[in-house]
C-alpha cells in the first residue's frame, strides 16, 4: 500500500476585534515567484475570536511539499492600512512538523480499546496583527505551532477597486471600513479614534518561559490540552508516555482542558479559562529563565457541572504565585471515553 503523504492548506487569523481582509496572498512552493502555490483566503473579512483560530480556508492544497515563501498583501481596518510582504519561510521547520504526521491517540468503538491515528493533513495558518507583524503557525488536531514572525511593509499602491467595486473610491473605500468597525467593542472604537491601537501589545504575547505542566499520579490524567496566548496549542497525552511531561519553552496560558479520574474512579473533563492581562500580570513576578511548574491541582471530589475544584499555582525555586485569580471561569463534566 502506498504511503499516504503529507498535505497541508492555508488559513488566516487575526487577533480579537481587530478583523484584516487579504487582497492577495500565496503561500509558494518555491523561491521563485512564478513557482507553483496555494491561495491565502480572500475575499472576506476576517476577525477571529481567539488568536490562532483557523478562519477561513484555501482554494487548494499541496502535498508532500513545505511552502518556501509568502507573498501577501491586506488591509488592516482598524488602522484603514494596507499591508504587503514577501518572506522567505523556514521550510525545514514546517516540513519536519509535518514530515511525520501527527499522531493522536482515539477510541475505537468497535474494538473497544485505544487506537493510535496519524494525522496527515495540516494548516499552514497566518496571523496578520495591526502594524503589519506576520506570524505563520503549522496547525494539526494535536498542536499549533508558531514556524516564523515576519514584518511586512504599509503598501499604498494595493488596489482595492480591484477586489471590490464599492473600493474604487477613496469614498467607498471608507464607507467599506466603516461598515466593517462600526459593531466593534467601544475600547477598539475609542483606539481607532484615539490613535492608541496598542501595538506594542502583542510583542509580549510571544515572551516565553521554562514553564512544565505539572500533575499527581493519582488524579490519573490522560490529557492535557493547553492553549497560549500567543496563538499556539499543545496536546499531551500522558496515559500514551508514562507520565512524561515534555520539557520545552511554552507562552502563558489561556486555556486549559484537563480529562482525569475522580475518587471513584469516573472519568471527568474539566475546561479552565483565564484572563489574558491578569495572567500576563503574575508571570511579571516571575524572575527571568528560571524553571517553572504549572501546577495543576485537582480536588477528585468535584462532581459534574460544578465551577470548582481545579486550581493552578506556579511554583520556582525563588516563589510559589497563586494563579486563581486569574480565571475567568471552569467548568467539568463527565467523559464516556477516553479522548
């Protein structure tokens, strides 16, 4: 049987209310510009609710070969900007993540035991930020990872008339940015009138730490799913390794999905969400390239529905930072299966 080979797609995503449109984006397979390439989407504007959701969706896909480069250009409505860059990628990352597959464990109904699937298709996802930063994520059903940040260029000669007929006009052209801001919190709105887009912001969404998930044998966890401020995710799946926790840089996190065993032995799944400011404000107190454990602790009694019983602390050699406060909110239910 022929082995199935890699294929990946394209997406775009863009920080919470601050929505970007592509005019015309190529990820190309090549150094050259006339070398083969899967569109970037387009024609639609694009405001994603979480940092490194994958909105929208190519018009092709390539297989068994990384993309080389990105050619992109798009407006920025928040600052009424076009944008445009071309970056030479680093396709020996992205290949390697993807060379491989992805594996994740699942349940399979029917012999009634833990299988091992291969994920073979992957997104090759970018985010546009205001200020024309551009961060190129490789998404599987397991992990989100960052491959490269680029800075691309404001561009005044991208040609809006061309992807819209309302666009030909300096008129149409505000009328257009206009309709696409106007439902936008009041804070944006303020920003946008006040000249404060604060840009400098997502910089430090990319600071990462020495930072180790960190869980008791006895809570019996299977998986745990984190996602980062910064866009990325990851899956760990401890009852395939031994309890081995990778040890790796990782961002603050924003979420935590956390399936273990209660006292009589159930198996629950509890979702953790955390105030992205608040958290970034306790990782401050955090002395510089010290290792740290996030620490995750469960009380086994916690029944389904409650909006208690996980509680998160980080834990160095210099201090011990409570993190409770920073969650917004949690939840757990029960989980049939595993996975």
């Amino acid at each position: 049987m022929k082995e199935e080979k890699y294929s990946w797609g394209a997406a775009v995503c863009t920080p919470k209310n601050y929505p970007a449109e592509i005019f015309s984006g190529h990820l190309i397979l090549g150094v050259n510009p006339k070398s083969s390439y899967v569109y970037m989407p387009f024609d639609d504007v694009i405001n994603s609710y979480d940092l490194g959701d994958n909105d929208g969706s190519s018009s092709g896909q390539a297989e068994g070969i990384s993309p080389k480069t990105l050619d992109i250009s798009w407006l920025s409505y928040t600052e009424s900007k076009s944008y445009s860059g071309i970056f030479q990628l680093d396709s020996d990352k992205i290949e390697s993540l993807m060379i491989n597959g992805s594996e994740r464990p699942y349940w399979d109904k029917d012999a009634k035991k833990i299988g091992i699937a291969v994920d073979k298709h992957f997104v090759i996802n970018a985010g546009l930020f205001p200020g024309g930063m551009v961060v190129l994520y490789v998404f599987s059903p397991s992990n989100m990872t960052i491959v490269g940040r680029y800075q691309a260029h404001e561009d005044k000669t991208v040609d809006w008339g061309v992807a819209h007929e309302i666009m030909k006009t300096q008129e149409g052209i505000d009328e257009t940015i206009r309709v696409n801001i106007k439902d936008l919190p009041q804070e944006i709105l303020d920003q946008i009138k006040n000249g404060t887009i604060p840009f400098g912001y997502w910089e430090t969404l990319f600071r990462d730490y020495n930072l180790t998930p960190q869980v008791k044998a006895e809570d019996k966890v299977e998986t745990i799913r984190i996602n980062y401020i910064n866009g990325e995710f990851e899956s760990i799946f401890l009852s395939l390794n031994r309890n081995v926790m990778p040890v790796k840089k990782r961002a603050i996190p924003r979420k935590v999905n956390i399936v273990w065993h209660d006292v009589n032995d159930r198996r629950m799944e509890s979702d953790v969400f955390f105030d992205e400011k608040k958290s970034m404000a306790l990782f401050e107190e955090l002395q510089a390239g010290e290792a740290v454990h996030f620490i995750i602790e469960i009380d086994r009694n916690t029944k389904p529905r409650e909006t208690k019983g996980i509680s998160i602390k980080l834990k160095s050699a210099s201090s011990e930072i409570d993190m409770n406060e920073a969650i917004v909110s949690q939840e757990s239910f029960t989980k049939s299966i595993p996975y």
